[in-house]
C-alpha cells in the first residue's frame, strides 16, 4: 500500500524553541493514526508542522512520495494537506455555505455530501460562522477541509469542549469519512479511548519525542501503559 505521510528525523517549534524533537513516522493511504499524550508534549506543534506553520529546524516531510518539506502552507494544502485546528478558525462573518464555497477545491466533497454527513449544518446553511454552535462550528470546519480534497486529513482535538451528544455524532462521521472516501487521518485527541476506538495505528508522544507505537488495538487494550503515559485511569467513558 502507498505511503500517503512520511516523517523523518523532525525538529521543530517556535523560533529558535525546538518543541519535537527526532520525529519519524509513516502512515499509510488510507489509515488511520491517533497521536496521543499528555497537555503540552508537541501534539499540536506535530500537525502545525506539517501544515508549514512553525519553525523546521530538521528533517523532512513527503506527502504522497513528494518532499513538501519547504513548501508553503497554501501548497501543502493544494497538494492534498488537509488541517482541521483545534481552534476551528472558520469565517465568522461568511455563512456556512460560503465557508464551504471559498474552500472548494476541485476533486473534493461537494457541500451536498457536507451536508447529507452533518444534517444540522444543512439547516443552518445561510447562518454565519459567528451564529452556529460549538458542535456545529466544528461540524463546519471539517466540513470545509473535506470539500479541499485532502489525502491527509490533520485534526486537532475535534472533540474538545463538546457535548457526549455532539461528540457521538462526530465520532459516527469520521468513521464515515473513514469508509466511504478512504482518505488517511492523523487525530490529535485527549479522550484517549475514542481515538483508540476510532484509528488502527496510536504513536504517543512525550517531551517531543515518540515514546510509544503500534496499534490502537494494542494500546486500548493495556490500561497499565496508558496509565503510565497518558495519565489515564481504567477505561473511559
């Protein structure tokens, strides 16, 4: 199977901070990848990084077998990069069809497929950004990375701060995503059991650097190695 991402020997931060520190990795088309870890260990400067969006002191990143490693953000994006930030950044003052309009690249979701994926955004289709939920924000802003066209899709932490109502229906969506377009997921998340339950492969980070790798099967099923790296106490729920 292809390689869709491949990281090697990666550092970087914020200036002249180095947050990662020796990264390397590969995920295949298609596959799904949890990156877990404690508050602060480099989760988010991972996918800032490899949208271009912070400080390459080494290393390299290929996305398909092309060497994107200097490319700027917009091109990454072009060349099938698709990011959804923990902070979600959609456009306030545009409506949720604009949204999805000034994002549209050819070869990607339509806003009917949008639509018929997160039903309430269809509803609300004429409301702006600064007029929908926080669940509905987020239903928008994954919305407007698939209709990019990514290969890879990058999403940071796409269920902090919502509701168990909200976060059952996103977690039935990217498994959808998942089948129905095969596009390969990087998922930043905290809840660590929906992560594991949601991707095949897990790496964890610690102090900028991989501590641990294999299967989300693996991981979910050892609650002591969770316990020791991820601060996690028995299962959640």
């Amino acid at each position: 199977m292809n390689v869709a991402l491949e990281v090697k020997d990666l550092r970087a931060g914020y200036g002249p901070t180095v947050v990662l520190d020796g990264i390397s990795l590969s995920v295949r088309a298609g596959e799904t990848l949890a990156v877990l870890g404690r508050n602060g260990v480099g989760k988010t400067t991972l996918l800032a990084t490899l949208m271009g969006l912070t400080t390459l002191h080494a290393g390299s990143i290929a996305l398909g077998g092309q060497d994107v490693t200097g490319q700027p953000t917009h091109q990454r994006n072009l060349l099938g990069l698709g990011y959804v930030p923990q902070e979600r950044e959609i456009f306030p003052s545009l409506t949720v069809e604009e949204n999805l309009a000034v994002s549209a690249h050819p070869g990607g979701w339509p806003a009917e497929a949008v639509f018929d994926l997160f039903p309430s955004l269809k509803a609300r289709a004429r409301n702006t950004g600064n007029r929908l939920s926080g669940g509905e924000q987020q239903m928008l802003a994954i919305g407007r990375a698939l209709v990019g066209a990514p290969k890879v899709l990058l999403l940071d932490e796409p269920l902090e701060g919502l509701a168990p109502v909200v976060i059952e229906s996103l977690m039935d969506a990217l498994a959808r995503i998942q089948k129905e377009s095969h596009v390969t997921m990087l998922l930043v998340e905290q809840k660590a059991e929906l992560a594991l339950s949601l991707t095949q492969q897990a790496i964890v980070l610690d102090r900028g650097q991989i501590v641990w790798r294999g299967t989300s099967a693996a991981l979910k099923a050892d609650e002591a190695t969770q316990a020791k790296l991820l601060g996690v106490a028995g299962k959640e729920h």
